[in-house]
C-alpha cells in the first residue's frame, strides 16, 4: 500500500498534462471540488490561486468593484505578488 496522498483532480490533470509542473496548483475553473472533468482543471500558480480564491471570498461577501480592487492591491503588496 501507497502510503503516498493524491488528490484525484491532480492525477486527471496529469494524464492529460503528464509534465506539469508539480510546484504549480491545479485548480478546479468553477470552484466545484467535484467536478473533476479536464475541462475544469486548469494549472494556476499559488499566488493566482491564492488571489482567484480571495477574489471568490469578496465577491460572496458582496464588496463593491472599487473594495476588490483595493482589497487585491493590499494582497499583492503583502505577499509580493509575482504573476
């Protein structure tokens, strides 16, 4: 036994993709962690992941377009954001 963790949406991505980089996030695209079709994986790095998913958190908490942006610029300058 494989004592080894895998998560099923990186092994579809890996047969599709079988040289990703394994350093970078495989994200689902509609936030659905149950939909693993190909076509909702798509290969992020951690900081867009970390963005997309503070990106998600301000919209379900209804701040405006100018709040986001703000919100995002704050991430970026205290996480050194490199895209």
């Amino acid at each position: 036994m494989n004592p080894k963790h895998t998560y099923l949406h990186r092994d579809i991505y890996a047969d599709f993709f079988p040289d990703f980089d394994r350093n970078q996030t495989i994200d689902h695209i509609n936030n659905d962690k149950e939909d693993n079709d190909i076509t909702n994986l798509q290969l992020l790095s951690r900081n867009q992941n970390k963005i997309k998913q503070l990106m998600n958190q301000l919209y379900e908490l209804d701040y405006t377009e100018a709040q986001r942006d703000k919100k995002l610029e704050q991430y970026k300058k205290q996480f050194k954001y490199v895209q």
